[in-house]
C-alpha cells in the first residue's frame, strides 16, 4: 500500500480519537502533496488569453497534474517532518514549550509513516 494511501486512511482514525497533532500533520502533508503535484504554470497561461481564443466545453480547462512517484512522496513527508524538528529547534524559549511539544508530536507522526 503507498505511501499517500496509508496517510489518507489515518486521517479519520486520527480524527476519531480526537489526536490533534496527528489530524493537523496529516493534513498540512497531504495538502503539501496535492499541491507538490499541481499543473505548472507556463508563461502562456500566465500572460492570459483572450475571451475568444479561450477554451470552450466541459473539461476544456482542466489541466494534467503531475505524478509523484513513491519517492516523491517520501521525500515530501521527510521535509515537512524536518521542517517541524527545526522549527521546535528554533524555538527554545519555556514560554513555546506546548509548541514545541505539539511540533515534535507532528513529526513523530510523520516519521513513523516513513519507517
């Protein structure tokens, strides 16, 4: 089963028990995924076009995203658990120990789908 598979079957188990950390770490990554496979933007379609040379009919603007591979996917969910150890790293002061705690949490859960 990959990766993306496993992630999306954990959400709602983690929803179910009400697991905080992992609810907003599986969400922010799978949002990082889908985002990670969106259509580029090319210099034709960002300079626009004109009404009469736009496409017509169902599906005509729909564009070809991406596809990650399984090892796209990992190294996605590796950044977003590195990002959240180094932001808990920055943040060393005890008045950002819940953060800190709640970002470590994060990462847990992220590394663990690694393993």
């Amino acid at each position: 089963m990959s990766l993306r598979v496993r992630m999306r079957q954990a959400l709602p188990e983690a929803m179910r028990a009400r697991d905080k950390a992992a609810v907003s770490a599986l969400r922010a990554t799978l949002a990082a995924l889908d985002n990670a496979e969106a259509a580029p933007v090319g210099e034709a379609e960002s300079r626009g076009v004109a009404l009469e040379e736009s496409p017509v009919g169902a599906g005509a603007t729909e564009a070809a995203r991406r596809e990650l591979s399984e090892c796209g996917v990992a190294e996605i969910v590796r950044a977003e658990a590195t990002e959240r150890l180094d932001a808990a790293r920055q943040l060393s002061s005890p008045a950002h120990a819940d953060r800190v705690a709640r970002l470590r949490a994060e990462a847990a859960v992220l590394l663990r789908f690694l393993d």
